[in-house]
C-alpha cells in the first residue's frame, strides 16, 4: 500500500481518535459528515493524489468522509483510497446505511468487519424505510453483526444524540463476525449472508409501494423525454447561473474597482500603485468575480444530487455521451461550461472515473464561456455593424462550433492518448427525497473556499507577471504626446482635458508597444501575418492570456482610443478598429481576418485561471500543458484555414 494514501496517525501516535466514514454513494453520508462536524470541516487532496478527502473534529477525534464504495476491492481510484484508508486500521469506523437497501449495505459492513476495525454503523434513512412500510430490528441487527447498530435520519437530526453517545465510548467492540467461507463465488456467498441476514431483522409492514417513484423514473429515465427533462433542468441551473449571478459579480466588480480608485487616489504616481491597482486589485477581482458563479452552480448541483435526481439524469446521458468517449455525467459539467470554464471543471468530481473525468476536463475550454462575449460582441459589431440578426448568427455560429469541437476532440482523445471507452455507468439508482439546505449550502461554502485559497493565489500571480511584462522597460513618452502635452499646459476647460486624454492614449500605447509584451508581439508577428493578424493583435492575444476579454481593452489602447472610453462608448472603438490601417495602407480589421479571430478565439486557451484549476484538479502541470498546446494548435490551424480559405474566394 502506498503510503501517501494512508490515513491520518492513529491516536497513539497524536493523542486524538481518528474515526473513518464509509459507505455507499447516496447514503447520506456527507450530510452525516456535515451534522457531526459543522462548519469545522477542512478539504485537501489525498497526498499523491487527485482525490478529495474532507476531515473535521468531533470533540477529540477527527472524522474523515471517505469517497463513496460499493466494495473493498475497489477499481476507481476514489474507491481504492477509500478501501485503503479502511485496511490500515483507524480507530473506528462508522458504516452509514441505507435503510431502504439494507442488504447492499450490508455487503461493504462484511468486509470491514472481517479487518478487525471496530465498527458503528448509522441506519440512516429511517424515516424514508418507514414511509415505504418498512421495520428493522436494529437491536437484532447490532446482536447478528457484533457491533452497535444506531437508527438515524442524518437530515433532521434524528438518533444522532445516540450516535454521539457511541462514538463518545472509548473502545467500540471488535466483532467477530464474517460471511463464512467465500472461497468459491466471494458476491455469491457474501450476498447470500447479506440476504440472510436483513430477512431476519426487517420486516414489511405493508405491501406499499411507490407508485409515484415508478411514475417519476418512468419518465425521467426514459430515452428521449429523459433526455428533454434533463435538458429543461439543466437549462435552469444554467439561466440561475447567468441571472442570479449577475447582481453579485457587479457588485464584486464595483467593490474592486472602487478599491482601485481609492488606492490610486491616495498612493502617489509611481510603479507601487500600477502593481497593486492594475496587478494585486485587479487580479483578486478578476478572480473573486467568478465566485458566484461558482456557488449557485454548486448549490444547484448540491440540491440536484440530494433528491436522487442527478443520478438519474446521468443514467439517462450516458446512452448519447458514451459515443464520443464521454460519460453521462460529463454533460452537467459540459452545460455549466458556457458560464465559466473554472466551476465546470471543479464540477467534474462529479465523474468517478479517472479516464472519463480526465477526457471531460479536456474539452471543456472550448465550450464558449461567458467571458467570451465581449470578444465576440467586438468582432459581431466589426462584422455586422447594421445587422442585429447577422451579429446573432456570428454568436450562434460561435457556440454551435465549441460544441462540435468538443466533441470531435473527445472523439479523437478516445482513439489516442486516452484510449478506451468510457466506463459503463452503472448504479442502483437512490430514492427520491427532499433535499437538505444545510448540506447544500455548506458543500457550497466548501467549494468556494477551496477555490478561493487554491485558484485564487495562482491567478493573482499571473496577474502580476501580466502586469510586470506589459509594464516594462520603461520608455520615453512619444514627441506627438509631449506637444499634446504642452499645448494642454497653456490651455483651460474641456479643450484642455481632451489634448491631455489625447496625449494619455498616445503614451499608453507607447510604453505598451516597447513594453516586453509589446516586443513579443513584435516577435511574434511573422506567425500571427497568416492568419491575417498584425502585432497589435498580438499583443490582445498575449494580454488576454489573464482574461479572454481583456483583448477589448488591449486592443483599445494599442489603436489609440483609451480603455476609459471604450468602455463608456463601445461605438468609438469599433470606429477606431475599422479605420486601422497596417504600414502598408491597407485595413487591419477586414472580413476575414475577423472571421478569423473569431475562431481562434472560440477554440483558443486563453484563460490561464482555467489552466491553473486544470492544474489543482489534475494534480500535475502535464494535463494543463497538454490543454494549452493541443488547443493552441487547433485554434491556430483551424484560424489559418478560415482566413486562407476566406482570401482565395476573394472575401476581404
């Protein structure tokens, strides 16, 4: 066994207990976790590893939720931590079951007993097994398995004062008790014990069944209206996400911005108050504006998991998904994708499998994402200054491609480097129940947290690199804008404040030009001419490697009309971007090289935040590298071909 992937000390070696908890996906057991911890949780990755483990204190021992396994001879790597954390031997371990599927149960609590691990075991979902006409003896069940054996409903609190009263003991008793013999068939022999014993100690008070549950997955786990229901749902997720987010990420924005100000106001002209105005405030915002986003999506997602819907829904995905290498519940990520790349990949964990949540991560960059808009909002005007309903199209066209480049690359991943087919979903699908706030809300205070302290410290140090390249060396400010300059000095009034805006722009543009970012443009110009872009693109390009839609406010500077004014009147760039002129007299911004920006944009990885998530939950720099080039070069190859094809019809 790997040691990075053990459990923490024992309390012989730290002077505190350390209880495991275990059991089935769906069984309730995060919302164990979360009444028996609170807000005391802390979420880290397993040491080596890509997977989570959640710890938190109750009185003196500490508590670690483990992944959700059916067995102990586990194939996803989820499952082996979790297998391997519970053969090592903690403390205790405390086995959350499900009181509606006792016998499956049953199966994980055999193997851990068999190691000799003293054992608590939560019957949780009582009220549930209740409504369906169910009775458990849950003192003949603790006598059949040898340990203590508390019914719990997890949600409203129910027997969890008992269940404290039995983790508080200072030894839980060893049992003794195994399948028997399971040399021959070990799912025969086990599954035949399980049986035997939930037969003995639960009961059908009434022959009730659900027949509204039928009516539900009769519907919802149909082929097609499946299909449309989890579409409409995920629409819904997906309109939250866009509507409610915008008030606080407005609000997010306006705090920064008037952050900036303040400091710019009260810190003297000089590079300290550039680096923390434009670099520190600026890239803390840049960051902090994705934060609601990534709430409401995994509130949402929280909520959805908790009825037992989303496990549907990925049954019901998984049919088209699988096609083109992907699994069923790589959609839900896929459909968040187009508000921010950055939650859709931390919504990933949703995926067990390894391969499957690798490839999905993979593809999600091109899915167009929101901050896509200003730059296609910039070249649909370019494009179709006179034309709402063209302008809609380019916008349409844009998104309809990321999709179908997302699916075309998945389907080549499937048949290169990550090879195989995507592992077969298969689940006993959970019981419908009413989802519990609490959990929800704290899984979202988790999930943002996380990407706070992770993602948050690597996008403010890009930001600041960003800053530094685009700020040095220094240079001297161009004659035209000294006279500008001059010429304002013996004017008054508004003549006056236009000539020093006028000189502003030109000293801007200036330093950014023999700035290092500048002279990599520069560099860079004789790859970017076939594609129909100059170095003044390139520099857009480069900038909105921090934020894709910093290229708008780039491009305002380096063409000379101000960030300030374009963003008060989109109208004078465009203006300005349609009169730019290259050395030789001819347009910068013509058909086909907008065109062509237009589809690197849409399939460029512009966005090193996401390359920085890509990096957390990949746990290596090789998957987001890989992400980078692969998506470089389509971007790059797919935008030569636009403009060269564009040029030979005669389109200019």
């Amino acid at each position: 066994m790997s040691a990075s992937c053990c459990p923490p000390a024992t309390s012989t070696a730290r002077g505190i207990r350390t209880i495991a908890l275990a059991g089935n996906p769906n069984s309730g057991k995060t919302t164990l976790f979360n009444a028996l911890t609170g807000m005391r949780a802390q979420t880290a990755n397993y040491p080596g590893t890509t997977v989570e483990r959640r710890v938190g204190r109750f009185e003196d021992s500490e508590i670690i939720d483990l992944p959700g396994l059916y067995d102990l001879e586990a194939l996803s790597e989820e499952e082996r931590i979790a297998a391997r954390v519970i053969t090592a031997k903690p403390d205790a371990v405390i086995i959350v079951a499900d009181a509606l599927n006792l016998s499956r149960s049953l199966f994980l609590t055999s193997q851990i007993l068999e190691h000799g691990v003293p054992v608590v075991m939560a019957l949780n979902m009582m009220d549930l097994a209740e409504e369906a006409g169910l009775k458990i003896d849950a003192g003949k069940l603790a006598q059949e398995l040898g340990c203590p054996v508390i019914p719990i409903v997890a949600r409203s609190g129910r027997g969890l004062d008992d269940l404290r009263a039995a983790i508080r003991r200072p030894a839980v008793a060893t049992p003794a008790t195994t399948c028997g013999a399971c040399n021959d068939c070990r799912f025969k022999t086990r599954y035949a014990w399980t049986d035997a014993i939930a037969g003995r100690v639960m009961h059908h008070q009434s022959v009730t069944t659900h027949k509204l549950t039928e009516r539900l997955d009769h519907v919802l786990t149909h082929p097609v209206i499946g299909v449309m229901a989890f579409v409409a749902v995920m629409l819904g997720v997906f309109f939250l996400i866009f509507q409610m987010a915008t008030i606080p990420m407005d609000l997010i924005d306006g705090l920064f911005s008037q952050a900036g100000a303040w400091v710019a106001q009260h810190l003297p002209a000089n590079d300290l108050r550039e680096l923390l105005v434009q670099g520190v405030i600026g890239g803390v915002g840049g960051m902090l504006v994705f934060l609601p986003q990534i709430c409401i999506l995994f509130f949402c997602l929280a909520l959805l998991e908790d009825t037992g819907y989303l496990a549907r829904a990925a049954f019901v995905m998984d049919r088209l998904m699988r096609h083109v290498g992907l699994p069923g519940n790589s959609f839900v990520p896929l459909l968040s994708a187009h508000a921010c790349a950055i939650p859709a990949i931390m919504a990933t964990r949703v995926i067990e499998d390894k391969r499957d949540r690798l490839m999905t991560i993979m593809v999600l960059p091109l899915i167009s994402c929101s901050a896509r808009i200003p730059v296609y909002s910039m070249l649909a005007a370019l494009l179709f200054a006179d034309s709402a309903w063209k302008a809609a199209v380019v916008f349409t066209g844009a998104y309809l491609l990321g999709v179908l480049a997302a699916l075309v690359v998945s389907f080549a991943l499937k048949r290169t480097i990550l090879r195989g087919e995507s592992r077969p979903l298969v689940l006993e699908l959970p019981s419908y129940k009413l989802p519990s706030l609490r959990t929800a809300v704290l899984m979202t205070m988790d999930r943002a947290w996380v990407f706070i302290k992770n993602a948050g410290t690597v996008i403010l140090a890009i930001s600041i690199i960003l800053w530094a390249l685009a700020t040095y060396p220094k240079s001297e400010p161009p004659r035209e804008a000294v006279a500008l300059q001059e010429q304002a000095a013996k004017l008054t009034g508004a003549e006056a404040q236009e000539l020093q805006k006028q000189a502003d722009r030109l000293i801007g543009r200036s330093a950014l030009e023999n700035s290092v970012a500048g002279r990599v443009g520069r560099w860079i110009e004789p790859v970017l001419q076939p594609l129909g872009f100059d170095w003044q693109i390139g520099i857009g390009i480069i900038s909105s490697f921090a934020a894709r839609e910093v290229v708008v406010s780039t491009l305002a500077v380096v063409y000379g009309v101000g960030e300030d004014v374009a963003e008060e009147n989109p109208d004078s760039l465009y203006d300005s971007l349609r009169k730019a002129e290259r050395t030789d007299g001819t347009k910068v911004f013509t058909t086909a090289t907008c065109v062509s920006l237009l589809v690197f944009y849409v399939l460029a990885m512009q966005c090193l935040a996401t390359q920085a998530v890509t990096r957390r939950e990949t746990n290596s720099w090789k998957w987001p590298v890989f992400q980078l080039l692969y998506m470089t070069v389509l971007a790059y190859g797919a935008a030569l071909v636009t403009f060269q094809v564009l040029r030979a019809f005669g389109v200019t």
